[in-house]
C-alpha cells in the first residue's frame, strides 16, 4: 500500500473519491440528525419553530446530499476526461 503510494505509477486520487463521498454524506446525516433533534428540543418551547428547524433540517440535509453527489461526480469525470485526452499515466506526455 505504502508502495503504490510512493510510486506515481498510476493517480491515487480517483480512489479517494469514493471514501470522501462517504465520509461527506456521514457528516451530513450526521448534522441533519441533530438539526432534527434540536427541532424536536424546540417543540417544547414554540411548536412553530421547532417545526420550522425539523422541515429546515431535512431539506438542507437532501440538499446537501445532492451537492456532494454532484460535487463527487464532477471529480470523477475530470479525471476521466484528463485520462481520454493527457492519457492515464503519469509519465505520458501531452499529446501533439
């Protein structure tokens, strides 16, 4: 592993994609459970608010989903189209 780090035979960075994705949309259930649950805290005290924070919480949770989604997506078609058009190894010139 250590290895295949060290050398530049091939781009690490299409692997790591996947794992930021994850990682992203942990984080992001992560905080809309808890904007959630600040929305159920703020019941108790004003309905409409704490109604206002649940319906907040959950669209910007899909909201956010959907732009890591994109986010993610896009960096992968960057390196796709950087190995269709430079080529996929590192050490492989610029194309004339």
């Amino acid at each position: 592993m250590l290895n295949k780090f060290l050398s530049l035979d091939e781009f690490i960075t299409p692997g790591l994609i996947k794992p930021f994705y994850f990682v992203a949309l942990g984080l992001t259930a992560l905080g809309t459970l808890l904007g959630v649950l600040g929305g159920l805290g703020a019941l108790i005290f004003s309905p409409l608010t704490g109604l206002i924070t649940i319906l907040t919480a959950l669209i910007a949770g899909v909201a956010y989903a959907i732009g890591i989604r994109m986010f993610s997506e896009l960096f992968i078609a960057v390196f796709r189209l950087h190995d269709r058009f430079v080529g996929g190894h590192p050490k492989d010139g610029i194309p004339e």
